[in-house]
C-alpha cells in the first residue's frame, strides 16, 4: 500500500479527502423510481452538484490518491461493513458515487437487514400490483435482490407496532429518512390516519395479539400482517364483544392479509352474538381476504358472513377452520370468489349458501367437517369448482329447498353418510365430478328433488352409487358407475328420473335397481360386469328400459319379480351367467323389439307365475332354451325370431301356460318347442322350421292348443306326442321334414347314431331286464331287436330319450353304434334353468 503512494502527495494520509462542497438539501427515498436510479448518475437522482471551490494544485494532487483508495482499493468487506451502518436512503445514494459501490451498495445481505428490521418478515414480500402479496425464495427468485425489490414496493406504508412509534418518535436522527413511515400503537389509531395526505392506505400490522380493537373498514385500505416465519401465526387479531372485522360500503379494494382473525366470546352460546362473526362483509363492497387464518369459537352464527346485494369479496389461501359454527356463509344475493382455501372441522357446515347467494368457489378444501360439507338452501347458488370434499361427518354437499348450485369438476369422497344429498325440491348440476369412498350412496335425490347428475364417476362407495326414493327426479346422464357395494342406480318410491348414457359396471350388488313403486326412463345406458342382475324391477315399478346394452353379467341381465312390470325395448341383452330376462311371481312387464343373446342359461325365463307380453325381440344363440316357460307362468309371445340355440328354442313344463303367436323358431340344437309335465300352451301361426331336431315335442302328460302353425325341415321331423299326450289340433301344416328318426328306425340303425348324447329323439324305448337297465336307461327298437335279442325286455312308452346302449353305457356293447362314451344316464327333458338367487342377497 505504501509502495502505490510514493510520490508528491506520500507525506500526507491517504485518507485526507478533498473538501467538496455540499450538495443542496434533498431528501431521498427509496421509492420505486429513485431505486431504479440508484446505478445512474448523481445528477439523475439528486439534482445538479454546486461547484467545488477553488483549491491549491497540491491539494488537488493529494487528494486524488485518497477517492481513488476509497472507491477502487479499499477491500469489499470493509465497504460492506461501513454500507451495513446506512439506512435505505443512504444506500440509494452511496449507490450513486460509482459502480463498484453501485454493486455493494445493492448486495441482498444488506438489503434483508435493512428489510427484516423494518418489516420482519424472513422471505421478501412481494407487492407487483394492487390486492396482489406473495412471499418468494429469495434463492429462486429471477432478479439478483428481491430484498430490496420488495423494500420498494412497500415503502411507503403504516406500522402498527405497539410500544415502537414512542421509540421511532423520539429518535428523529436515528431514523432520518424514514419521515414516509408511520408508526403506530393500535390499528384503530392506524385506520384514523387514512386522511393524512402522505399515507397511500397500507397498513402493517407486526406481530403480536391485538384485542378488542373497533376495525370497521369503509375505505380502500390496505392491511397486511408482518411478521418473521409464518406470518399468519404471529400476527392475531381478535375480539371478545363484536366482529372481529367489519367490511362496509366504500370498502370495495380493501384488502387483508397475512394474519389470524379470532371471534372469541366469552359467553359462547348467548343469542346475541348471532349477528358477530371474525368477518362481516356486508353490501356493496368487494375487499380481498388474502392467506388469512380464521377461527370462531362461539356456537351461532358463522364465522365469515357474506350478506347482501353487492357483498362481493374474494377470499382466497385461507384457512377457515376449528370454528364452533358455520365456517363460510353467503346470503341474501351476495356474491364473490372463494378460492384455495382451507376449510375444516367446524362444528356446522363448512360453507353454507343461502337466499340466492351465488358465490363463485373454486379449489377449495373442505374436509373433516362435524356437519356437512357444503350446504345449501332456501334458493342458494354458486358454482363450484376443483373443489376436495372429503370425510365430513354427513353429506359432503346437501342441496335443500330450492337451492340451484353447479358443481364441477370437484372430489367429493369418505363421508362418513353420503356423498351429494338433494332433497326438499333441490335441484343443482353436479358435472364430471369424482364421487367416491362414502359409507352411505354417492347421490341421494328425494322429495320431489330434480339435479342434474351428468359425467360424474362415482366409485366404490360403501353402499349404492346413485339412490333415487321419496318422489325423487333429476337427470343421471353420462356418468361412469362402477365398484359400488349396492346397486349402482336405485330408484323407489314413486320417483322418476331420466337415467341415459351411463355406464354401470362391475358392482358388487345389482346395476339398476326399480322398486317400490319406482318409475324412471332408463335408456341407452351400458350395464355389464355386476355381480347380482344387470337391472331389477319390483314390487309395482314400472320402469321404461329403452335401447340400453346389458351384459356379460354374473347373473341376470333383466329380473322381473314380486309384481315388477315396465317396459323392456330395444335393448341389446346379451353373455350372462344366468338367462338374458327373468319374469316370476306376478310380474308383467312389457318385453318388446330387443335382442337378447348368449346367455347361458337361456334367453328369457318366465317362472313362478310370471306374465309378460313379449314382442317382435330376436333370441338366439342362447347356451340352453330361448325362452323357458314353468310353474303356472302364463306370457304371451308374439311375432319373435329365436334362432341359432345352443339348446331349444321354446322350452314350457312344469304346469307352464302361455300364448305363443306368429313366432318364427328356427335352427335351434333341439326342439323348437317342447311341451312337458302337465303344460298347457296355445300356439298359434307360428313357424317352426329348420331345426336340428324336432320340430314340436309334447311329453309327460302336457296338453297344447295348436292352430294354424307351420312346421317344416325339421331334422328328427314336425310333431312328437309322448305316450297318453292329447293335443288340439287346427289348421297345422307338418310338411317336408327331414324325418331322420323313422328313416333310422327303418333302415335298422340305432338311433344313438344320429343323436349322440347332446339330443333326445323321440320313438319308442325299451328296458332290458337281462341286461339290468335301470329306470335312468333306455333302449331303442333296433337295439332291443339286434343287441337284446332273446333278452328280457320291456317296452316302456314313446318318449324322448337316448339309446344307453348306442351310447355304450350298459354292460354289453352295442352291435350297431360305434365308439362308445362315456355318458352313463339319458335324460328326459332338457336340463332346467337356473333360477335367480338375487333375492338372497338383498
């Protein structure tokens, strides 16, 4: 150091400076202007500099080496250090003398101290605009100091800081250039000093508990709390007697954040305090709420109320929660955006919306409430959005009285009751939400309630997806259905809505559910996978099913039972467990124009006294008959195609009733229509041709009405009557049958040959005593002639039945028949169907 200073001025101290002469008396603040210009000239920020007096030459000399030390050599640390003692505006101009202390003089250390020590907070504030604060990493944030960016934009405000503004006041030199701040003791005195000319309505509130305080706000102001960490936390305001905040006209850019707002009684439950709350905002005025914590703990009233025409504030990142009351409540045609809030475990609901309010409420999180979630009635609105609605000890939203909100897009799901309850005349639209996970249905709709339910999923909830009872409407449309523990729809009760578009799938229960009464137009929906019947209608309902696809069931597709009837049309019915339709126990439903397939254990089955008028369908390819008529069940059948049976297409026994007209029954495995135990059928007109087997078989003692019907190639031939069957017979045409059991019979075949073990021709059988056949075994003519010859035989009657000894059954083989099987009994009818236990698990 001494070496750079030899020379003429070496004599002198390298720190003597040349006087200059004072600049002309300016105070500088650190506005936003006058910091953008802190890297710009002095002449810039300052004003014109006043000549400098004449000096000698040698003092010129002198004293150039000195700035030259001060400005280029003295060490950084040294400068930041002698930087660290200057307050804001000081900076701004030391940032003035050259660029090496424009760029100290703007280091972020210095920036936070100076920043933490008048606003407290440990993460710059930011303030880009009006109503806008956001905290930012400092270390993440795109410009090198957001420290001083912020000290910038919040510069010119008020501080409430109790026991500071003595302390500022009387230290006027200490605080020099800091006149533009305010401090004060209370925000009360805070608010009285909106009028002063130089305060531009922003008020900090640093940390502490204030108490008691009058805060009714009627101007645009500003108040934001101000404190280290969680501001929120540190900054309480809180009263005792009356609303904590009170919002009136003339507050309509007002904004507060940042803090912890508490309305906390004394005496909790005094009527009284009905009409007090944390936060009152009443007509015409919209301020924003703004990350603010928000707590109640008296038991009436509601800790924010929004009330009246005009109300209209936003309040958003919020926390309204553990209040002993209602957490958020809009009425009498208030408005406003709610968003991103917090909204938990108060003791009422977390919103209620009432009187034709009509909020707009978008991200919220409402959730372990002691009551419903969301509430509203008596004409409340709103739209809600994006909202998660979850484990509330009732409904996660309840619609009551008239209320009309649209619900999008939101997750409504563990409540411990239901999901969305509409009842009391509600309405609503409830659009792609996601419904799921509750105890109780996903959507109850009762009392003469009409919603729109449309393009919702509601999931694997522990009962039903959608319950409609007690006169309930609505629209159900394009929603996906699926996993629920009860039936995915349930309709009773007289209600009606309009079921369309949905898809219903893989429950554990039922898909529909009709009963008691239940009514509603179901159609075009796809109902598949479910554990009990596709759809159930009973006990009076009288449903409209119309061009829906019910399938691949693991039971039923359609149950009819128990006085169910409706209309069943156009529907596509096809791949289940059990048969496509079941009809019993007085149910009379109207069957019409559907197709119902592949079901394997026939197409429709009509039992226990069922009825039903089944018309014009198409039933085919069904595992066993097309349409199965027992026990006293008397349909009619008119103008249906059932064809291409994996079985019969017709199958009536066991006192099995029914008119069967104009049917056209064709290529089916076995008899198009057989007629056993005790059955007594009409048919009429049909046509029965182009069967695999026989074209009419009537045994065990049935009796049949047979008039004007068609019969024609049909393999075993037209007509088979059993032994002691007497028929009515009128106007039938038995023609051009292929006849294969007489051409066996007289070619000396067994008829073995031409069944297999899969028909049952009809002809005369025989036992062989000899041979010990028992009463499970049969014989046919040739068999009895070439392979029993000599033997004890019997003659048994003229039924169905295959050749045991053809079949290679009985203990000698069949001389006639080829390889053997391994089939041991021949059966006299076609196996029964399965009956639907449905009923055993309701």
């Amino acid at each position: 150091m001494v070496a750079e200073e030899s020379g003429p001025g070496a004599q002198n101290s390298p720190y003597q400076l040349r006087r200059k002469t004072l600049l002309p008396k300016r105070t500088a603040c650190p506005t936003k202007s006058n910091m953008e210009g802190a890297s710009t000239s002095a002449t810039e920020n300052f004003g014109h500099r006043a000549k400098r007096a004449r000096v000698s030459g040698k003092s010129q000399d002198l004293s150039a080496p000195a700035e030259q030390y001060l400005q280029e050599k003295l060490p950084d640390e040294v400068v930041l250090k002698i930087f660290s003692y200057l307050l804001e505006q000081d900076l701004c101009r030391a940032a003035c003398v050259c660029k090496r202390f424009s760029e100290l003089a703007n280091d972020p250390i210095l920036w936070k101290r100076l920043y933490m020590e008048v606003f407290e907070y440990t993460r710059p504030m930011m303030h880009p605009e009006p109503g806008k604060f956001y905290q930012i990493n400092p270390e993440e944030y795109e410009h090198p100091n957001p420290w001083k960016e912020s000290f910038q934009q919040l510069y010119k405000g008020a501080h409430v800081k109790p026991g500071f503004a003595e302390h500022f006041y009387s230290n006027p030199a200490r605080y020099k250039g800091r006149e533009n701040m305010l401090y004060y003791d209370t925000i009360e005195d805070a608010l009285g000093g909106v009028q002063e000319a130089h305060f531009d309505g922003l008020i900090f509130v640093h940390s502490g508990i204030y108490t008691d305080e009058w805060i009714y706000i009627e101007s645009p102001i500003t108040m934001i709390g101000a404190a280290p960490g969680k501001v929120a936390d540190k900054v309480i305001i809180e009263n005792t007697r009356d609303s904590t905040f009170v919002f009136m006209e003339g507050s309509e850019d007002a904004y507060v954040g940042y803090m912890t707002i508490r309305f906390n009684p004394d005496d909790k439950s005094a009527q009284h305090h009905n009409a007090h709350h944390c936060l009152e905002i009443t007509v015409n005025c919209s301020p924003i709420i703004d990350h603010c914590i928000i707590r109640s703990t008296c038991t009436v009233g509601s800790a924010v109320c929004v009330s009246g025409q005009g109300a209209c504030p936003t309040i958003k990142h919020c926390n309204i929660s553990d209040c002993e009351n209602v957490g958020l409540y809009i009425t009498d045609h208030a408005q406003g955006i709610y968003e991103d809030n917090e909204i938990s475990n108060n003791a009422l609901a977390g919103i209620w919306v009432k009187n034709h309010g009509n909020p707009i409420i978008r991200r919220n999180h409402i959730h372990h409430g002691r009551d419903v979630g969301v509430f509203t009635f008596d004409h409340g609105m709103g739209y809600f959005e994006s909202c998660n609605i979850h484990r509330n000890r009732i409904a996660g939203f309840e619609v009551k009285a008239y209320a009309n909100p649209t619900v999008v897009r939101c997750e409504i799901h563990h409540g411990q009751t239901g999901g969305i309850y509409v009842h009391e005349k509600g309405r609503g639209q409830f659009i792609e939400n996601k419904i799921y996970a509750n105890n109780f249905a996903g959507v109850w709709i009762t009392s003469n309630s009409d919603p729109t339910i449309r393009g919702n999923s509601i999931f694997n909830g522990n009962q039903g997806g959608v319950y409609i009872f007690g006169d309930g409407r609505g629209l159900i449309e394009g929603n996906d259905i699926y996993g629920n523990a009860l039936a995915g729809i349930q309709i009773r009760t007289n209600s009606c809505p309009i079921v369309r578009h949905n898809k219903i799938h893989d429950g554990q229960h039922g898909g529909i559910y009709v009963h008691e009464k239940g009514q509603g137009v179901i159609e075009e929906n796809e109902v598949y996978s479910n554990t009990l019947a596709g759809v159930w209608v009973t006990t009076g309902s009288t449903p409209v099913l119309r061009r829906n696809r019910i399938h691949s069931g693991k039971q039923v597709g359609v149950y009819f039972y128990d006085n169910g009837h409706g209309v069943l049309e156009d529907n596509d019915i096809y791949n289940h467990m059990y048969s496509g339709v079941q009809i019993r126990t007085g149910s009379n439903p109207k069957i019409r124009r559907n197709k119902i397939w592949g079901g394997q254990n026939g197409g429709i089955l009509v039992y226990n006294s069922g009825l039903g008028c089944i018309e014009d369908n198409e039933i085919f390819d069904n595992a066993m008959a097309g349409v199965w008529i027992k026990t006293d069940s008397n349909p009619t059948l008119r103008r249906n195609k059932i064809h291409d049976g994996r079985d019969g297409g017709i199958c009536i026994f066991n006192g099995g009733r029914g008119l069967l007209e104009e049917n056209d029954i064709f290529r089916n495995a076995q008899a198009g229509v057989l007629i056993s135990t005790n059955s007594h059928p009409v048919l009429r007109k049909n046509r029965i041709f182009d069967g695999f087997a026989a074209g009419i078989e009537i045994t065990n003692h049935a009796t049949a009405t047979l008039e004007g019907n068609q019969i024609f190639n049909n393999r075993f031939g037209g007509l088979f009557l059993a032994s002691g069957v007497n028929v009515t017979m009128k106007d039938n045409k038995i023609m051009n049958n292929q006849d294969a059991i007489e051409k066996a019979v007289s070619r000396g075949q067994c008829l073995y040959k031409i069944s297999s073990y899969t028909s049952y021709p009809m002809h005369d059988f025989y036992r062989c005593h000899t041979c010990n056949t028992t009463d499970r075994n049969a014989i046919c003519v040739n068999c009895i002639k070439k392979c029993h010859q000599g033997h004890d035989v019997e003659f048994i009657r003229h039924d169905r039945f295959f050749c045991d000894c053809g079949a290679g059954t009985l203990s000698n083989p069949c001389t006639l028949a080829g390889e053997p099987t391994h089939d041991t009994d021949t059966l006299y009818d076609s196996a029964p169907p399965i009956e639907s236990n449905t009923l055993q698990h309701n």
